[in-house]
C-alpha cells in the first residue's frame, strides 16, 4: 500500500489572518457561557465534521469529548445516533438540527419546521441560539481545514 503524505496547502486562515482566531475564540467563548452540555457540543461538532470531512476535527473532538467525560458508546455512536441507545431525546434534536444545518445544500427546506420544532422543545431561544452558532462555527472549522487541506494529527 501507498503511503500518502499530506501537506496543507497554507496556514490555516485562522491564524494566517490576524485578528481572526481571536474572533473564532470569542465566539466560542460566547458559546460557553449558555446553559448547554460541553460534551452533546463536542458530539454535535464531531458529527458536523464527519459529514464534511474534515479529518483534523474527526479526530481532535472525540479527545475533547473524552475529556469532558462522554463515553466511548455515545462518541463511536455519534454518526448512527438515529439508531443508538445512547442519546436523549434533547440530544437527538440537537444532532438533528446540527446535520439540517450542515447539509444545508442537500434540500429545498434545509431545517424544516419539524428538526426546528423539536429542537425548540427541549431548548429555550437562547439555547436554540447557541446551538445555532455553535454549528455555524464547527462549520467554518471544517470548511477552514478542508479547503487548506490541514492534516490531522499535526493540529496547530
């Protein structure tokens, strides 16, 4: 077999433009200060970045997650979380929401009422809010690091 040898093609933007890792802090810092779950974040971001692609999240996450206290189960479980036992039923609308948004591409009505709905139910508009913006977030990450093709394992 092939050994391949990734480069990234730049910087990451990230840090390549100044000022603009201190904008992503701050909103992660945001984030933070509602009331949600770090570890069903670091589950939604992994889930985020396994639809897209994005090696360096794939494999950064699920050490984050793992540090926050989330289970092998519920982490290897993430991508079929339809069919795991593993999640509540908050959780589920908030990985719903976090694929609607990811695939915004895929249809006509990219989060129909039904996703928002559910998510709604179990969360309060500031949460909804934070939800949003965290997956808006892990998409810019991921868009980040597979445009610049930044290799995981070699995190910055």
């Amino acid at each position: 077999m092939e050994t391949i040898t990734l480069e990234p093609r730049i910087t990451n933007p990230a840090f390549a433009v100044p000022g603009a890792m201190d904008a992503l802090q701050a909103l992660s810092k945001a984030i933070s200060r509602v009331k949600l779950s770090p570890g069903m974040l670091e589950l939604m971001h992994l889930r985020a970045s396994q639809i897209n692609g994005c090696g360096v999240c794939a494999l950064q996450h699920p050490k984050i997650a793992r540090r926050l206290g989330e289970t092998d189960d519920r982490i290897l479980a993430v991508a079929a979380w339809r069919d795991a036992p593993f999640f509540t039923e908050a959780e589920r609308a908030a990985l719903a929401l976090t694929e609607a948004l990811t695939r915004i591409a895929d249809t006509a009505d990219p989060v129909p009422d039904s996703v928002w709905d559910e998510a709604a139910r179990h969360y309060d508009e500031q949460e909804l809010a934070a939800l949003v913006l965290s997956i808006a977030s892990i998409n810019v990450w991921n868009r980040l690091n597979v445009a610049t093709r930044q290799v995981a394992g070699q995190e910055w």
